[in-house]
C-alpha cells in the first residue's frame, strides 16, 4: 500500500477517489492529464507515495518517475507530434509549487507555441 496524506488531492487520484484521465500506470507511479494543460498533452507523473517534494522523494520512487516521464514524453513525440518537450518540477512555493505532492510535468512543445516559461 502506498503512503498517503489525508488531504492530499493526488492521494485521492492514486486512491481512486478523485478522477483522472490516467495514461499510464506502474506499481510506484501514475501519471494522467493535467486539469489546466500548459499546452496539448500536459501530462503529471507522480509516484504513488505520498512525498512532498524533490527533497523528501526517496531515491527509487525518483527513479521510476523520471523513467515513466521519458515514456509519457516518449508517446507525446509519437501521439501529438510534439516537436519537443519540456519536463518540470517545482520544488517549494516559492518555486510556484501548488500541490505538494511530488509531480513532475511532461509539457510537449510544439513549433512556435505561446507557452513561455
Ligand atoms: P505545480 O504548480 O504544483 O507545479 O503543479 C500542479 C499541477 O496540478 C497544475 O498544473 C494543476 O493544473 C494540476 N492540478 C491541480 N489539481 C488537479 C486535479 O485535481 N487534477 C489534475 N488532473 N490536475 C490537477
Ligand atoms: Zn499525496
């Protein structure tokens, strides 16, 4: 069983609790459609733990996350016909974190879109 967080709302989502457009699963992660994409895509990718961020993540949940990401990120080239791809994690509020639940975005790109980041 994974750790959760009571009011966590990506603890909810791993729960079943919440609904989410999940695209792909692993037993340490999740990763489904972000509700405000950046652009075409947008995808989260967390580990079923619950772990507040970059610098509480333990080492194997990290890991499987960053090879599930390159999967997502993988698709999205071969799906959308992204032309690149940026992958995000904010650490901390004053790094814009919202929900403190580690994620890391798989934001395609696509040519001359307005995303500026
Ligand atoms: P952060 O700002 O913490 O780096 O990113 C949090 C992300 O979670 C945002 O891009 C936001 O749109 C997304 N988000 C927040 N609540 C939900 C939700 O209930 N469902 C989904 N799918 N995404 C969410
Ligand atoms: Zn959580």
């Amino acid at each position: 069983m994974p750790t959760t967080s009571d009011d966590c709302i990506f603890c909810k989502i791993v729960a079943g609790e919440l609904p989410a457009r999940i695209v792909r699963q692993d037993e340490r992660t999740i990763a489904f459609m972000d509700i405000a994409p950046a652009t075409y895509g947008h995808t989260l990718v967390i580990p079923r733990n619950h772990t507040r961020d970059l610098l509480e993540i333990e080492p194997e949940d990290l890991q499987a996350v960053a090879v599930a990401a390159q999967q997502v990120a993988a698709r999205a080239s071969e799906r959308f016909g992204a032309a690149g791809i940026n992958l995000i994690n904010s650490c901390g509020s004053a790094a814009w974190q919202t929900v403190f639940h580690f994620h890391m975005h798989v934001i395609p790109r696509y040519n001359d879109d307005p995303l500026r980041l």
